[in-house]
C-alpha cells in the first residue's frame, strides 16, 4: 500500500470494511475470493500493455482510413468520377424519412417522406408522412426511361386527377437514392429550376 496515494488507500479500507467477514478474508456472499490483490509493479505492466494495444489499433485504423483516401483521391485524378458530385449519404446507406423544404411551386410537397416496402422501377420510393388538405400524399419515386428518355429521372409528384399530375423532376438518372438538390417544376414557360427545393435526410 505504500505506493498508493491517500485517496486510493482510503477507499481500499472502505472496500475491506464492507465486505470483511468475521474470519478477516474478504469473500462474496457465495464463499468465493471477491478481490484478487496484485502489486503496483503489475497493475502498471498491465495499464502499458493495454495502453500499447489500444495505440496498435490505432494505428490500424489511420492506415485504413489513408488507404481509402488515397484510393478515392486517384479515382478523381484519373476522371473515373462522376462529373456531378453526389451527396456522401446516398451512396453509403438508405435513409428511412427525407424531408422536402423550399419548394415554393406546391406548398404541400414539404414535409417528411416515409421510405415504402417496395420499390418503383427498382429504386427507393417515399411517401408523404401526412396527407394534404384533398387528402392526398405525394411521391418521390423514379422513373425508367421506359416511356422515354425525357420522363426518365427522379419525380416528386401528386395526382391531381383524370391523370394529370403536379410535379418536381429531375433529370439525374445515375442517382441511386432522391437528388438533394437541382430540382425544376413546370410553368407556363417550361421546366425551370426551383433554387430553393431540396430533399434531405433526418
């Protein structure tokens, strides 16, 4: 004990009060030895050996981790990368809920959006959360280019009835998962960019 400071001491002789039978062993209740006494000299071999651990894998881990940077960094030198940046979580994992914000062609396009059970034309579709005044929900859902080339791509859309429908589109057709960004709707011009439409995760 003579290595140990103050506080260490203390609290050691509160431990032997505590669990000190009348034999003077410190035992559990089910007769077995509860605590196994070891020398300053050995608790601190153990507390490097553990530290050296925890810094080999950290070192792993930075090996890894500039491996992968290194590998995406020549992917971009050599122009295998796609020219359109896409958002980091729409290549690594599946959102459950998005959220559609700024759109200012239909009001009741923003909410939260619910990833459905199946897919349509073989990518994620999301549904309104809530439905809109005329109980209605919109979509976010993708389209093939089996009608053509021109309604191939991303929509965002309600059935407005005797089917015709009110919609968002955009024309990114390599995106596995909704565009964030880059949005148009329809005028009496044409198609014209929303700047301020944007579907997000949450």
């Amino acid at each position: 004990r003579s290595d140990l400071g103050q506080l260490q001491c203390l609290e050691l002789e509160v431990l032997e009060t505590l669990l000190q039978t009348h034999s003077g062993n410190l035992v559990s209740h089910t007769g077995g030895r509860l605590l196994t006494l070891v020398t300053m000299r050995e608790y601190r071999s153990e507390q490097v050996r553990y530290v050296q651990s925890l810094e080999a894998e950290l070192k792993t881990l930075k090996k890894k981790a500039s491996s992968g940077a290194s590998s995406s960094l020549s992917l971009e030198e050599h122009g295998m990368c796609s020219s359109s940046p896409r958002p980091a979580w729409s290549m690594q994992w599946t959102p459950v809920t998005l959220e559609v914000s700024g759109c200012q062609y239909l009001g009741s396009f923003n909410g939260v959006y619910v990833l459905q059970p199946a897919p349509h034309h073989d990518r994620n579709c999301y549904v309104r959360k809530q439905a809109d005044a005329f109980n209605r929900r919109s979509s976010i859902y993708f389209w093939e280019s089996r009608n053509g080339e021109k309604q191939c791509g991303w929509w965002l859309g309600i059935e407005r009835g005797k089917g015709k429908v009110l919609a968002a589109y955009n024309t990114d057709k390599e995106a596995l998962a909704p565009p964030s960004s880059n949005w148009m709707v329809r005028n009496w011009t044409g198609w014209v960019l929303a700047p301020t439409l944007q579907i997000l995760p949450i």
